[in-house]
C-alpha cells in the first residue's frame, strides 16, 4: 500500500525537535493530530453552515415572511460580514495570547447563541441585528488555521491547512442543500407552516456547534507539548538544543575534541553527538535539514505575545499587504458569490425555484472540498522542489488572476445555457478556491512570531473583500452579472499590483 495513502489513518511521523506531525492523519480520529485536524475543519464546517445558513432561505421564504426588500437582504449580507472581519481581526491577537483552541471555542460558544435566537426574528431590523451576531462565527476561520498550523510542520502545512480550510469552507455548500432539505422535511412530514419551519431549522446548526466546541474544550490540547501557558518551556529547551549543537558543530570545524558542556543535559549533548557524528560520516543533507530544524524551532515556532510595536511593525509589512490583497479579492469573491448565486440561479432559470436554485448553488461552495486544498497541496509542491517561497508567491497571483478572467467571462456573457453557466462557475470555483488555499500556504512563513495576527489580518482582509464587493451589489440591485465583471477588474488589478513584493520581509530569519 503506498505509504502516502497510508498516512491518511497511520499515526504520524513526529518532527522530535517541534512535535509537529510530518503527514496528516485525517482518517485517524484515535490519534491526537487526528483529532486536532478532524475538529479544526469541523469546527469551520458547522460555523460556516450557519453563517451561511439565511441566504438559502431568502429567496423565498424569509423574504416573503419578514416582508424583505432587496435593500434589506443586501444589508443584512453587509452586516453579517462587518461582524466577522471584526472578530477574524481579534482572533488573531487572542490565539497569540491565549491559544488557538480556546479561542476556537469561544468563538463557537458565543456564536451560537444568536443561531438559536434565529427563529426569533420578525422584522427587517431583527433580521438584521441577529445576522450582526451570527456573524460572529466567520471568525472561526482563525483559529482553524492556527491551530493546524500548531500541529503541522512545514513540510505539510500548506497541505494541512488548506485541507481544514477547504472542507470547512465546504459548509457555506452543505448549507444551501441542508437548510431547504431540513425546511422542507418539517413542512411535508410534521406540517408546520412555513413562518415556523424555517424558524426551527436553525436548531439543527445550534446542536452542531455546541457539541462542536465543547468536544474541542474536552478532547484536545492547546498545542503538541500540551497547555499553551507552558509553550515557552518547551521553547527555551529548543534553545538550548540549538545553542548545544552549533557549539559542538564549531568545535568540530575547528578540530577541538568534544568535551561535556556543564551547561547542558545528557539529553541534548546525546543529539549534538549524534549530528556531530552524522555531519562527520559525510550525511551533510540530513544534518543539515536537522540544522534547519533547529533553526526553525527557535524562530519559526515561538509565537509571541503580541505588542503594540511588534504588532504594527508586522501588519504594516509589504508582505503582509500583499497577502492581504491577494485573499481580499479571493475570498471576497467567495463570499460574494456565495451570497448572490442562488438568487442569480433563480434570476436566469426560472423553473428551478427555491430549491432547485439552491441545490445548484450549493456546488460553488461543495467544490472547496477539492478545490482549496488543490491549491495548497499544488503550493507545497511547488516549494518542495524549488524551495523558494517566490514558487508560492507566484502560484497565488497567478490564481488572483485566472479568477478575475472568469469573472469577467461571466459578468459579460451573463450565460442563460445552464451548461455554460455551470461550466464557467465550475473554472472560477477551481482558480478562486485554489487561490485561497494557495494563499494560506504562504501564511505560516510571514512574521512567523506573529503567525495569529498575520493570519488574522489575512483572513478580515478576505472579509473586507466581501463587504466592498456585496456594497457593489448593494447598489446594483438584481445585475447581478454586472456585479461580476466589476469584481473581476478588482480581482485583476489588485493581483497585479502587489505581485512585485518579496514573499517574506527582508532579512526574516524564520519561516523560509
């Protein structure tokens, strides 16, 4: 059996210097990288689902029940969006803090509160208010790819995280095929009316997410050496590791016989031993990449308390806006597709209903199944051989751009052939949601001391993306096509743009 299929349930191999799982487990929930990857996606998963839970519903019941105008279904999206580029840009400061579980959780926790207050909504500005809190949940995506990140080493973290993103996204799909399905199953076999049945199918998402959060809270650790409060412990003991070995490795360069540094353990004089030896016996790669390893635990892995200095120093970076560009536009499209599509399915072709337009636009989202983590298997590729974060870098403007192409194809043609239309949502899907995996490929290697915050930045900068591109919509009323080829321009420049900047900032030690 290739060993690559095996590593999906075979406990995985441990880096010894970071604890950080060297393949992915995803089938092996026994297994703690398992269960940490299981819970990261699904976590995402379940909120996503009711973030996204109300637009499936509006293009017909909701509106019709709460007496919704456009203006106040284009508000409501703005609003639900507001509230998750606020929570993503929190997120990130508290995984640094606190750790990425707990905030996870928490999260959660507060976030379905307002899901089972749903089904209390009986006006616009209710509708509204409720959709502000719901929101709440988007903010989850943070701690997701934090806390994969914690498990993952590099070799793998692309992979990993685009993987956990990807299927978590794929919620924002389930849902269009779930919320119809639970609405309808309540009004044909128990015979509720409408105004109660969709009132009752966001239940269904609360039970989710609590069970969700309180599995994350019981069965699992803040890191892979346990409690997040003693992560310095174990960063002050790779310190010593490292400071052990290139003492050992200079002597030996210098022809001076090894001798017991009072200073260090037998434990780590041991390991400097043995890369010594190996170093010796001519295995220059592998003590190399050992070397490197070192390197990166007291660099790439110490994930600071954030400062005010250290904060802005590190969001104001061009390589950080360059990551924020890229995903602004990228998941910014997500979002803004994932909100019009149904109605835009429905506008085009009129016998699908509520139902059918849903059903369709649920395969948008469902493709991020394969499509995200597309691009961050492509993404890790790429530097495995090149080794050169520029491979990355390239990878994701190329994707920027390819995504825009799409949307203007769209946008002009405004296809009515359901094969047209579904074959051109099918491109912009692969090059919009590879792009996202592709991006948050390149995350963990920028100011990787402040990997919560970059990758809080990153993620409200997608939001952001969704808020101006849904304002676009906001005042185009039904066009929707027009809101397509507009994006699509965003999309192009925006990539083009920022596709001069370095991967990393000069002279970054980590992360490489």
């Amino acid at each position: 059996m290739p060993s690559s299929i095996a590593s999906l349930w075979k406990a995985p191999d441990i880096n010894p210097v970071n604890h950080k799982a060297r393949s992915i487990p995803a089938f092996n929930p026994l297994n703690i990288y398992g269960r940490v990857f299981l819970l990261s996606w699904w976590g995402f998963f379940v909120a996503f689902w009711s973030w996204y839970a109300f637009p499936p519903l509006m293009t017909e019941t909701i509106r019709k029940d709460l007496n919704l105008s456009q203006k106040d279904i284009a508000n409501s999206n703005v609003i639900s969006l507001v509230a998750t580029m606020l929570v993503r840009l929190a997120a990130g400061p508290l995984c640094d803090r606190y750790g990425a579980r707990w905030t996870f959780a928490g999260i959660l926790l507060v976030g379905a509160i307002p899901t089972a207050l749903a089904g209390t909504v009986s006006t616009p500005q209710g509708l509204i208010t409720v959709r502000f809190f719901v929101g709440i949940l988007g903010g989850s995506f943070i701690p997701c790819q934090v806390w994969t990140t914690g498990f993952f080493d590099k070799n793998v973290v692309g992979t990993a995280s685009s993987l956990a993103a990807g299927f978590g996204n794929a919620g924002g799909g389930v849902t269009y095929f779930v919320m119809p399905a639970i609405f309808d199953s309540l009004v044909q076999h128990l015979h509720l009316t409408d105004r109660i049945a969709w009132r009752v199918t966001f239940v269904v998402p609360f039970i989710l997410i609590t069970f969700t959060a309180l599995a994350m809270i019981l069965t699992c650790p803040d890191t892979p050496t346990g409690a997040w409060s003693a992560r310095t412990q174990e960063v002050q003991r790779h310190l010593d590791m490292r400071d052990s070995f290139f003492s050992a490795v200079d002597r030996d360069r210098k022809g001076i016989a090894p001798s017991m540094d009072s200073g260090a353990s037998p434990g780590l004089w041991n390991d400097t031993i043995q890369l010594n030896s190996a170093r010796g016996q001519g295995h220059f790669s592998e003590t190399q990449a050992q070397e490197d390893d070192l390197l990166a635990a007291a660099s790439w892995e110490l994930v600071e308390e954030p400062t005010v200095q250290g904060s802005a120093k590190a969001i104001l970076s061009l390589p950080t806006l360059a990551l924020s560009v890229a995903y602004f536009c990228s998941f910014g499209t997500e979002l803004c597709v994932n909100t019009i599509l149904g109605a835009y399915y429905a506008q085009n072709f009129l016998k699908l209903g509520q139902t059918g337009s849903g059903d369709w636009a649920a395969m948008f989202g469902l493709l991020n199944f394969v499509f995200r983590p597309a691009g961050g298997i492509m993404s890790d590729t790429i530097y495995r051989y090149t080794r050169s974060l520029w491979g990355k870098k390239i990878l994701v403007h190329s994707f920027g751009a390819m995504t825009g192409v799409f949307l203007l194809i769209i946008g002009f043609l405004n296809p009515h052939s359901k094969a047209t239309f579904v074959g051109l949502i099918t491109g912009l899907a692969f090059f919009e949601e590879a792009g996202n995996g592709g991006c948050f490929s390149l995350v963990p290697h920028v100011h990787p001391t402040s990997n919560g915050l970059i990758t809080g930045v990153t993620g409200a900068a997608g939001d952001l993306g969704g808020i101006v591109f849904l304002l676009i919509y906001r005042y185009s009323g039904t066009s929707y096509a027009r809101v397509l080829w507009i994006v699509g321009i965003i999309t192009i420049s925006g990539n083009l743009l920022v596709s001069w900047i370095r991967p990393i900032p000069k002279g970054q030690l980590g992360g490489r």
